[in-house]
C-alpha cells in the first residue's frame, strides 16, 4: 500500500481532554467506549478506511477510493 498512511490512534495524537464522554468513560473503565469514540472521531475529521490489527487483506482497497 505505497500511497496509504497508517495512523496508530492513542493518547499521544488525541487530547482525551476534549471530550466529556471519553473522560467519564475511562473514569467508568468503559475503554471500548473509548475505543469507538476516537475510531468515530478520526474517521469523521480525517477520513479514511478503518481496519482493526487483525484483519487480512485479501484484495487491495483502492476500488473503494
């Protein structure tokens, strides 16, 4: 995948500050909320194709661009 850019999402890169409902989700230990919070942030203010760390491609995904 020459022309794509893989982004590791975590505290370093998203301010878990901004957001109310991420702070009271990881005061609650709800990371998977957490976890679908910023997947939905970045996808929405940057974009992109979401995969998770175990998926195989089987195809390349450039007819979805």
């Amino acid at each position: 995948m020459p022309d794509w850019e893989i982004v590791e999402w975590n505290e370093v890169n998203f301010d878990i500050n901004q957001s109310l409902y991420v702070q009271k989700a990881l005061a609650h230990k709800k990371y998977a909320f957490v976890s679908d919070y910023i997947r939905l942030y970045a996808l929405y203010n940057d974009g992109g194709i979401y995969l998770d760390t175990d998926v195989m491609l089987l195809k390349p995904l450039n007819s979805f661009c």
